[in-house]
C-alpha cells in the first residue's frame, strides 16, 4: 500500500474513530453534569495536573522516538518496553507523594485521594506505549480506531451507571482509569509484538537522543496547559474551577478529537518523507485545510448556540458556563491549526523550538490568568484567548519556515475555509436572533433550526468557493473502501 493510501486511510479510520468517541465523550459529558456538581468537576479538574501528565506520557514521551526513526530492531523495543514501565512506576510515586501537598495548596482535602487512585493511569500506560507506537508506526489506524471506540464506550457506560448509583467524583475518576486499562489490554491483543527480558543502555540512550527535547518539551507542555487550571483553582474554588474546566473541555473537544485525527496520522507520515520539502509542503497544508474545514464550523456553531445547547443538555445550573465557552472558542479555533505543527517539528527532527517557544510562554500565560481571576472566570477566558491570539502567528511563522511555507503560501490553505466561517458565523447570529428574539422560540427547537440551517449555510460557501473540497472528501471515502 502507497504512504498516500496509508495516509487517507489512515486520516478516515482515525477519522471514525475520533467523531465516534467525540460523541460519546459529549453524550457522557453531558449526563455526567447533568447527575454531578460542578465541584465534583473542579476537583477532577485540580487532578487534571496528573491526568494531563498521564494523557502526554502514554501519547507522546518515549514512544516518539519508536515511531519516528526509520529502522528498529526487535531488542531495542523491549529495551523502551521495561523502560516505559520504570518510567510509569516512578511517575505514579512522585504523584502519590505530591498529592498531600496539591491537597494543602488548593484547599481541597478530597484531591489528595483522587490524585492518589487516578495516578495509576501511569502505571498502566506505561504497558501500551511500545505496543500503540508501534501499530502508529504500521500506520495500523484502523486497529487503533477499534481499540479507541471500544475503551471510549465501554468506560463512559460504566462511568454514567457509578454516576447514577451516587459515586460522585469517583465516577468521573473511574472513567479515566477505565479508558486507560480498557486501551492497553486492547493493544496487546491487536499488537502481535511481545518484549523479551532484554535491557541495553546503549540503546536506550540512542532513543533518549529524540526523545530527550521531546520530553522537556512536554514537561513545558504540561506546565503550560496546566497553568490556567492550577491559578483558577487555588484562588477561585472548586466551584469556579468545574465551570471553567467544563467550558475548556467542551471548546477543546474539536481539538483533541478531531485536529488529533490527522496529527496523529501525519506524524509517521511525514517522518517518512521528511527529505522531500515539497512533499511534505503540500500535506502539510492540505492537513490545515482539512482541519479548519470541520472544526471552524462545530466551534463557531458550539459558540453562537452556546446558550441553547447548555440549557437543552445540562440544564440552567450550568449556564454560568455560556460566556467563558464563547470566548474560548477563537482560541480553540487557532489552537485546531496549531495541533500539528508538534508534528511537523518532530518530523523534522526539532522538537526543541517547541520547548524554547513554552519557557518563553509560561510566565505570561501565568500572569494573564492570574490578572484574570480578578474578573472571575470569565476574565480568566477573556485573559487566555487574548494571550493565545497575541501569540499564534508568532510560533506559526516559526514552524512554517522550517519547511519553507510563506505566510500567503500558509493563508491559501484557508482561502474556501476562512471566509465560510466568517459568513456562518454572522449568518447564524442573525438567524439565532430572528428565532430568539423575534419568534420566540423554544431552546431545542432554536438550537435544532439553528444547527441545520448553518450547517447548510457553510456547506453552500464551501461549495462555492472551493467544491474540490467536498469533492476529495467524496473521492477519499470510496477510497477506503477499496484499501
């Protein structure tokens, strides 16, 4: 099978995989908040500095360095098998150890067993790594997308049935946990590779050479993405920090489910072809086309129907959260692009701009969204996306030259996109008025009407400014059904 063929079967399987678990993440989100507090959900959130640190690990850390060097031997997999499981075990202890403190700094006597319990989720990944690295590296998609599917629903179910016998946070620990384990067991099933009792330090040392910038980047990473969560928490409550975390969740699905899709899929794609500029210039540029064509149009319709849809799905108790979630929504919409200029910068071997980029973006974000509490969460929001719009072209331009993309070589990859998002979202906001404000409609029907509506009004823009779009969808799923 061609790379090419391999890639768009890959982008559609993960594709399937990806929208299949986005609905159900929001169909378990939503009924967890609907049964839950929105302290049960800060909590969870203030644990979110090990759960974000366990999502890095078992996705990225070591098991790059698996997927993108272009020979490996079967001895040097088991050495990064015993030594992802080492790494795991040391992680959990320093998260078992920290989460006395954690519990002292924000006030919280409930997050110091939490952290405790969930911290497991590293010692189990660390049995997945090598396994899931190495089907990424087959380009295996279609037997990750399975394994996705399958842990994704089988965790949300038994994490809505404990949240309906009255497990509180638990449940939402539970679904964590559960995903985790579901995933690794998966992965030794569809992975037919075993590791020996084989350990060389020679070899581990020649994949710490990758994986080292790789590592300290997602250190700086982690550090970033948890800033926000860590000021909001300390200085504003549990309370205030369920809210914001549930907005960030919610405008960071796209991101993470979709973006994630071809991120994922273009990574080892790209490390194959990483000597061929111009190769690599076109996938690149196609991969931010296709992404901005699905996740600008969820994001903005999320946005101009925020209102609607937090009272249809979780009730007025949460509609506190509708502001903070419209103003995130440009930044997700910038960070949806920016998912994979990691990978690009990991294909061509310098991972370490993204590790000078976050030391020099820590301390900012730390003190806007300290600035930001001042106004409650929706300064924090207000504060977060200004920082992040600021900032994005700078690290863009910096990942586009290293592949020699010009800004308007970077612009025409949102030339049908860009405009059709600018005429759905005024087009929908003034559809939503004449619904809410002229003909009064109920919340589900104007979110219903509105959904469709601006659907289609996207599609006919994309349609007319560019069909080609549309048409290599059409053209990739008849594809797949011949790979």
């Amino acid at each position: 099978m061609s790379l090419r063929s391999q890639t768009i079967s890959g982008v559609l399987w993960t594709g399937m995989a990806k929208m299949t678990m986005q609905l159900m993440l929001i169909a378990v989100q939503l009924v967890l908040a609907r049964l839950l507090s929105k302290a049960d959900f800060g909590i969870v959130g203030m644990a979110g500095l090990v759960t974000v640190a366990i999502g890095m690990v078992n996705d990225k850390g070591l098991g790059t360095s698996v997927i993108q060097k272009k020979t490996i031997r079967d001895s040097e997999l088991s050495t990064m098998f015993w030594i992802s499981l080492v790494f795991g075990l040391l992680l959990y202890l320093v998260s078992f150890a920290a989460s006395f403190p954690l519990s002292i700094f924000f006030r919280n006597d409930t997050v110091q067993p939490v952290i405790s319990v969930i911290a497991l989720g590293f010692v189990i990944g660390g049995f997945g790594i090598v396994p899931k690295s190495i089907l990424t590296r087959e380009m295996a998609f279609k037997r990750l997308a399975i394994i996705e599917i399958i842990s994704v629903s089988l965790s949300g179910i038994i994490a809505v049935t404990l949240a309906f016998l009255g497990w509180g946070v638990w449940s939402l620990v539970a679904n964590v946990l559960l995903r985790d384990s579901f995933m690794v067991i998966a992965l030794w099933f569809a992975c037919p590779w075993r590791p020996r009792l084989h350990y060389s330090h020679s070899e581990f040392k020649s994949f710490f050479q990758f994986s080292a910038n790789v590592l300290s980047n997602d250190v700086m990473i982690y550090l970033v993405m948890n800033a926000d969560i860590t000021i909001v928490g300390r200085i504003l409550g549990e309370t205030a920090l369920g809210l914001y975390t549930w907005a960030l969740y919610m405008v960071k699905l796209p991101v993470q489910r979709i973006s994630g899709i071809v991120a994922k899929v273009v990574f080892p794609a790209f490390s194959k072809v990483q000597d061929g500029i111009q190769t690599f210039q076109r996938g690149y540029l196609r991969a931010m086309t296709y992404i901005s064509l699905i996740t600008f149009p969820i994001l903005i319709i999320l946005g101009v129907y925020a209102q609607e849809f937090i009272l249809v799905f979780v009730t007025d108790k949460w509609i506190n959260v509708v502001v903070p979630l419209q103003i995130l929504i440009p930044m997700a919409m910038l960070k949806s692009v920016g998912t994979i200029k990691g990978s690009v910068l990991m294909a061509v071997g310098r991972p370490d701009i993204e590790l000078k980029w976050n030391c020099f973006y820590l301390l900012p974000l730390a003190g806007c969204v300290w600035l930001g509490t001042r106004w409650g969460i929706i300064g924090v929001a207000a504060a977060f996306t200004a920082l992040y719009v600021v900032t994005w072209p700078v690290i863009q331009d910096i990942t586009n030259r290293q592949i020699n993309v010009t800004p308007k070589l970077f612009g025409s990859a949102f030339t049908a996109t860009g405009p059709a998002s600018l005429v759905l979202f005024a087009g929908g906001g003034f559809f939503r008025y004449v619904l809410v404000h002229i003909w009064n409609w109920q919340s589900v029907f104007v979110l219903i009407a509105g959904g469709i509506v601006s659907s289609a009004l996207y599609l006919a823009m994309i349609f007319w400014l560019d069909a080609s779009l549309l048409t290599e969808w059409k053209t990739m799923i008849k594809q797949r059904k011949k790979i």
